[in-house]
C-alpha cells in the first residue's frame, strides 16, 4: 500500500473503496478495461489495485498510439526518410520503437535526416525553413491527436506549401474496442473509458458498446479518485442491471464532443478500408487516411511505400498485452529482456504502454507476485 | 505525445488569432486555439494542450489536478516539457 500512503486523497479513496467492495456481488469476478495509456500509468503509479476487492481486476486495453502501430510502418517510415532532399519528422515517442530494420534513432545514426518535433506545426515550421526538402510528418494519434494532424494540413494548404506531406497513421478507438469485444479470448464486463479521446469524440459514440453488447462504459478522468469513482459508477450500473454511457469526466469532456476538431478530421481525412494494429491484426475501418481533396498533402501518394509487413519477434507478447489477455508480468521478456532502455516490444517503449508503467511503478507488485509463486 | 497538459494563456496573438502566448510550468510558447474558438478563449482562461493545440477550455482546479496527474507520472512529463520547450510554432 505504499504508493495508495503517498496519495493526498487517501481517505477519500478508502472510503470509496469501502463502497466499491458493498456493490460487488460475492463470488462474482469483475472485469473492467481501461482503454487509455493514461490511466494505467495513474493506476500503477498510485496501486489502486490494492484498493479494490480481490474480485475486481482491471485489464489494460489498446490505448496506447505508439504501441499499436505495426513494425512494418516503422519500416515504411524508414523507407520514406531515406529518399532524397526528404526530412522526417516525428514524435519523440515514436524514435525508439524497433521496426524491422531498427529504430528511427538506427535510421538516423545511419544518416537519414529524422528530427523528433513536440508538435506537427513544428514540422510546419521546418518546411518552411527549407523549401527545397520535402518534409514529410509521420503522424499517429487517436481522435485525440488526429485533430492537430488535420489542422496543420489545412494550414500548408492555406500557406500553398509544396514540400510538406504527412504519413498518416491515425488510428480510432471504437473499432478497436470493438475487435476486443468480439475477440473469444477475453470476457469483459465493462470499460473505463479514455478522457482526451472523449474530449474530441464525446460520449455519445460508445453507445454501440452499451446496447449491443450490453457493457456499461464511463468515461473518466485521470486522478485516482477519478478512476475509482468510475470502478464505483460501472460496478452501480451492473448493481442495478444497466448498462449505460456514462460521464465521470464532466468538467472536461462534453457529451457531444469538440465540433470543430471532429469537422478538421472530417474535411481533411476519411476511413482507410483496413488497417494492421500491432496484437490485433487487421482491423475494418480502424484508420484514418488523407482525402483526395488533399491529396498533395499526402506522402503516400508522394512516395512510393513498400507497405512492409513485418511479424512481431517471437519472444515479444506486445499483441496479449495490448488486448488486455496478459499482464505485462506475464510476458516471457518482461523485465528481463525486454526494459525501458532496451525494449522489444512498443508496450515498453512508449511512457504510455502497460508495460512501461508496470515496469516504472509496478515491479513492487511483480515482486511480490514471484515471492507468491515461489512460495 | 498522448499527454494533455494545462496552461494558462497570457495573450493572443494581434497578427495571428489562431495562436496564444501560453504559460506552461513557467515555459511560455505559442499554442494553437483554432480548435476551441467557439469557446471564446481569453487571457486568463486555463486550457488543456496536446501536442501543441488547445483542446479544451478548463477551469483552475482542473488545471491544478491534471498538473499533480503529470508531475505524478514522472519521465514522461519530464519528456513532454523537454519537447515544448523545443517547440518554436509560428
């Protein structure tokens, strides 16, 4: 309980916690999903696990962008950093994740010209500064990102830039959501679900997760008390036989959304038929590419994209991880093999991935967990 | 990149209204605020960045518990102020 102590709001949350294990039924297990990165760092950071009773366990899902893209976009991306007068741009979460060929840091080590930008207008920037390169931005994001994606095109478009493009990578949340609940491997009984997402998106989308497949989502804030209300909201909702879109993060997320950041992704980007997840295989209309209207805008109508496809190394469980059907602790390279400074897989790369959080915060768990099995 | 950090907007820009000197932890930059104009943003008003945008307006106690969230998280925070204080939008 030493990282629960630390937090200001103990109290608070211990008497949530008291209410949480009233509305659970005995003997029955709970499942719930977090499905952003944010709030699987705020629940290992803070040991809310210990908070809750046995029966309630929380899996992590998806919602991490860094982790979910495939090896062989990384490749792709190399491919296109390589070509002549071209500087890639990227985030710098994306440098150190392994595609086949290496990172973007081996990429650039061995002499492509790949700069890490905080944000696309950066990239903007940089194209500006040199308008005999071609600068291409390797975009990734949820619908929390795609927006500043589809803003900075509307803006090289408006400024008549010709040697900007981006490598579209923006993936969306329901399809991915709902490949989970399709998938036989993992029976959940509702979602916590993510806060920035929902800032652009709103509540309204996840109704589908409600009626049809009759699992209570709420959407939820970052703070400790924030995740446990939600734990608290999902496990009232199963009390009383609902299932419901509810939302816990009010005072940020609108019901309906930001408007005019869904109008940008509209005006600027429109679903790809399919799109590869790395863990989750090919997913229908789970990404987003440039429109036509912008198509000078596009790098994969610029270039030449070899549309790699590259398996997962062996000894890497990223795929289980990201579908929530193993704890990072479980993966064979866990901690081992795999480590922050030196991963396999993308889960450990990003500061956002499972596996990076319980390897930051959690080793106090997996160590006792050994002790257990040892014992 | 997937972090939402607040910041409090000192000015907007005379020449360019889409974009506001923003007070991050003491790091002042330009962030855009096209994606929130409808919501009238001020000198004053606190808003929640992600990657160099405001996504939304939020109000002082949201601000300060979404800073004890990322001064929580440790590296990746460290990471992200690194990266806005590169950050030179125009």
């Amino acid at each position: 309980m030493r990282y629960v102590d630390e937090y200001r709001d103990a109290d608070k949350a211990r008497a949530l916690a008291a209410s949480i294990a009233s509305l659970c039924e005995p003997g029955r297990q709970y499942k719930f999903m977090e499905v952003c990165g944010g709030h699987t760092h705020t629940i290992y950071k803070h040991g809310l696990e210990d908070y809750l009773p046995e029966n309630v366990t929380l899996v992590h899902g998806p919602g991490c962008p860094v982790c979910v893209i495939p090896m062989g976009r990384v490749d792709d991306t190399i491919h296109i950093a390589e070509q002549d007068d071209v500087i890639m741009t990227s985030f710098g979460d994306m440098m150190r994740v392994p595609g086949g060929r290496g990172s973007f840091f081996d990429s650039k080590a061995a002499g492509a010209d790949i700069r890490m930008v905080y944000s696309p207008l950066d990239a903007l920037k940089i194209a500006r500064q040199n308008p005999d390169k071609k600068i291409v931005f390797m975009a990734i994001g949820f619908e929390t990102t795609a927006p500043s994606t589809a803003m900075t095109v509307l803006r090289a478009k408006a400024e008549g830039l010709t040697n900007f493009s981006i490598f579209c990578n923006h993936v969306t949340i329901l399809p991915a959501i709902k490949a989970i609940l399709d998938s036989p491997d993992l029976r959940l009984d509702g979602f916590i679900g993510p806060g920035h997402v929902s800032t652009v998106i709103g509540c309204r989308p996840y109704d589908f997760i409600a009626r049809e497949y009759g699992k209570p989502l709420v959407v939820a804030g970052f703070e400790p008390l924030d995740i446990l209300q939600s734990i608290h909201m999902l496990l009232s909702q199963l009390a009383e036989g609902r299932s419901e879109v509810e939302n816990q993060y009010g005072r940020v997320v609108p019901w309906e959304g930001n408007l005019t950041a869904l109008k940008v992704i509209n005006e600027t980007m429109e679903l790809r038929p399919y799109f590869e997840w790395r863990g989750l295989g090919f997913i229908s209309h789970s990404a987003l590419k440039v429109r036509d209207t912008f198509a000078a805008f596009d790098a994969e109508r610029i270039f030449e994209i070899p549309g790699s496809r590259v398996a997962d190394p062996k000894a890497c469980q990223c795929g289980e991880v990201l579908k929530g059907v193993l704890k990072p602790w479980e993966c064979k390279v866990f901690g081992t093999a795999c480590t922050p400074e030196t991963p396999i897989g993308t889960c450990m790369v990003s500061s956002e991935g499972a596996c990076a959080a319980y390897y930051n915060f959690g080793r106090f768990t997996r160590e006792r967990v050994q002790e257990a099995t040892r014992g | 990149m997937c972090l939402g950090i607040p910041g409090e907007i000192v000015e907007i820009l005379p020449d360019q209204p889409d974009l506001a000197k923003v007070d991050v932890s003491g790091v002042r930059r330009n962030i855009n605020i096209g994606l929130i104009t409808d919501d009238d943003p001020q000198p004053g008003d606190w808003i929640l960045i992600h990657v160099g945008f405001a996504l939304s307006k939020i109000d002082e106690a949201e601000a300060k518990a979404a800073m004890d969230f990322l001064e929580g998280i440790g590296q990746a925070y460290a990471d992200e102020i690194e990266a806005l204080m590169e950050s030179r939008i125009e």
